[in-house]
C-alpha cells in the first residue's frame, strides 16, 4: 500500500490511518507503462550517483556487486547461456551502457542475441578451495567501464569435475543487494526452462542474513533458495560453509543458490 506523508500526519491515530489504508487498497492501482522511447532515456538518481561517482574515479570496483552459486552435478554451459541471455532481454538494465553527452549522463539500451560464459579450470591448484576464492575476489575487484561495457559480467570456476561455481559480477548502477536475489531466481527460472524446454515454476525457501563488523572480519548475507523443476538432475551445495572475506573496502554480498534442476 502506498500511503503518503500527508495522510500520516492528518490521521495521528492508528484507527483512522487504518482506515485510510483499507480506503486506499480500493483505488484502483497505477498500471506499469513502458517508459517512452521516442527521446533520450535518463537515469534513476541513484544510478546518476554512481556513474558521478565512477568519473571521479574510474576503474574503482567499490561498487561492484558479486555473487556466486555453487552447482554440484552435470551443467548444462548451453542452457546457461541461454538462461543468462534470456535474463538480459527480459531486464535492459543489464544490457545498458552510461555514455556521457556533455558531460550528462545518458543511458543507451542495446539489443543482444548471444552470452558466452567463459570456463576456468582451478582442478589443478594447489589448494582449490582457497584459489577458488581468490579467483571470486579478483572478479569482484575487477572495475567495469560504464561507457561500453553491460554492467553484468559471468565467468565459470571449475573446482571438480562435477562441481562448479557460477560467478556473477555485477555494477551497482544496475543492481543492489536485494535485487541480487531476483537476478538468481530468474537465472535459476531460465535454466530450468532451458534444460526441460519449458517454462519453470519457482519459490523462495527460507533466507537468513548475518553481517559483521567492519575491518578485517568477514561478511556474510546468505540466501537459499528452492526451485521445483520436473526434471530432476542438478542440486547445488553452498558456497565454502566458512564466511568469504572479499579484500574490498564495500561490504560484500554473497548470494548462495540451492538448486534442484
């Protein structure tokens, strides 16, 4: 329900912003229209803080958004990429670079019809765990260019021959924490689909967040969540059990998908 400051303060008593409220939930609601195209697109003012921010200093990574999900069993690289290509057509925010015109920022929405995700072999490492997150520490400090390059990169980590890591390494100028998780649901929806050629249902479980203090002590925000899929096949284990500790000065965030697919 959408209630304004006003009808806060005209209506002091609890009884009567009730009543505003069960008034306001029989107005018709606002449908969501497609954003007109026929001039230039602007950005959000979060999204102008952060491309601000990035010309101030470009190539800092404070503001990248990492997540990782760890697969155990036979994947599907097609069907991912497919999935993620179908993530990118259904939200334009992850195909969009910032360009500057005078100095204004100003969004420009491309089309896409691949996604390659490249695969990296860390078997042979001394040590697979810990090079493992020292590869998802480089990937979340590498910087984006919002002039040219989507605000969304992805990267396969191999840590055995039936386990592996998807790593996605978002800008803040098109993603946040809580969005993470809508990003994971819908890629988890389209590879689902892709595997059983037709559309997936899916469900949020149970979720739980912890974080820390600052410094050098990990952060963790943890998220698992269950999807229902006819075919049956893969299943996802978390991410090391032990908290990730990214050596960025940002809090990070670490989405943990379970999948069955």
């Amino acid at each position: 329900v959408d209630v304004d400051l006003a009808t806060i303060f005209n209506a002091p008593v609890l009884v009567d912003q009730a009543a505003r409220v069960a008034e306001t939930r029989k107005m018709p609601k606002r449908a969501i229209v497609r954003a007109d195209r026929s001039g230039r697109l602007q950005l959000s003012s979060g999204q102008e803080r952060v491309w601000f921010l990035d010309q101030l200093d470009p190539g800092d990574a404070s503001y990248n958004v990492p997540v990782a999900i760890r697969i155990e069993g036979l994947l599907d690289r097609g069907a991912l990429e497919e999935a993620l290509l179908q993530v990118l057509r259904r939200h334009e925010v992850l195909r969009t670079t910032v360009a500057s015109d005078e100095g204004v920022a100003r969004p420009v929405v491309h089309e896409v019809t691949e996604v390659s995700v490249p695969e990296e072999d860390l078997m042979a490492a001394t040590g697979v765990e810990s090079a493992l997150v020292k590869r998802l520490a480089e990937e979340a400090a590498m910087p984006f260019d919002l002039a040219s390059d989507f605000p969304i990169r992805a990267r396969l980590l191999r840590v055995d021959k039936d386990s592996v890591v998807v790593c996605l390494t978002l800008s803040h100028v098109a993603a946040d924490g809580w969005s993470m998780g809508i990003l994971v649901r819908d890629l988890l929806a389209f590879y689902h689909g892709a595997v059983a050629g037709a559309p997936q249902t899916f469900r949020r479980s149970r979720a739980s967040t912890s974080t820390t203090r600052s410094g050098s002590e990990n952060r963790n925000c943890r998220a698992i969540w269950g999807m229902t899929s006819p075919t049956g096949g893969i299943v996802s284990t978390l991410l090391p059990s032990r908290n990730f500790c990214i050596p960025i000065s940002r809090v990070r965030r670490f989405l943990h998908a379970e999948v069955a697919g």
